[in-house]
C-alpha cells in the first residue's frame, strides 16, 4: 500500500512512467521537492498526490496506518489541504485541494506532514 512519507530523501513522481505522464508534471527529483509524496516501500515506488487519486486502484491508495499518527493542533492554518480527502470517502469537510480551508481547525501529524481538519 501507498504511504504518506515525509523522510525527505530527493524523489521523482513514478507517474512519469504512465500513458499521460505525472498529472502534476513532475518529470524530475527538483520539482518534486515541496510535494507530498506517497511510497510503497516493498516497490521502491513513489507517486504525488494527483497521480494517487488518478492512476492507483482504490484498495492500494492510501494506508494511515503505517504507524500511529500522533495528531496535536497546528495553528499554522494557510495553505494547507486535509488529507482526509485522499481516503475513501473524501473529507468531510468537502475539501478537495490546497487552500479551501484556511483559517479552519487543522490537526497535524509532524513525522509523516499529515493534516486531518477537525470534522475528519
């Protein structure tokens, strides 16, 4: 299963490898180094967050529970999406994308860049 991963290392969205390419044009490690970046480590395959919703089958997209997420309030709330969206069922607070809920309450997981909005 994809994993939300945070540990930093340069990455290139393997989507490039796809018919249509990356969603989000990420054809090299520099682009791709301010996105979030999902990972199945028994693959050594990487994907950002368009190429999640649009290339990997339902069951294989996202797995929270690659560890226990440590949730505490962020107070940093600009620019930010819940990721609740990417799980099945969507966010319930209807976002779909970065910024729809600034000044909204956001709970942060530090290790892994993790948001869920409050309702989620």
């Amino acid at each position: 299963p994809l994993c939300l991963s945070a540990d930093g290392a340069p990455w290139r969205c393997d989507g490039v490898n796809f018919q249509g390419g990356c969603v989000r044009g990420g054809t090299s490690h520099l682009r791709t180094c301010d996105w979030s970046k999902f990972r199945c480590h028994e693959c050594n395959f990487d994907l950002c967050e368009g190429c999640v919703e649009r290339f990997a089958r339902p069951e294989r997209r996202f797995n929270v529970r690659c560890h226990e997420h440590q949730l505490k309030r962020s107070y940093v709330e600009l620019d930010w999406a819940c990721d609740g969206r990417l799980l099945p069922g969507g966010c319930a607070s209807g976002c779909t994308a970065f910024g729809q809920l600034d000044g909204r309450q956001r709970f942060r997981c530090d290790e892994c860049n993790f948001d869920l909005c409050g309702p989620c």
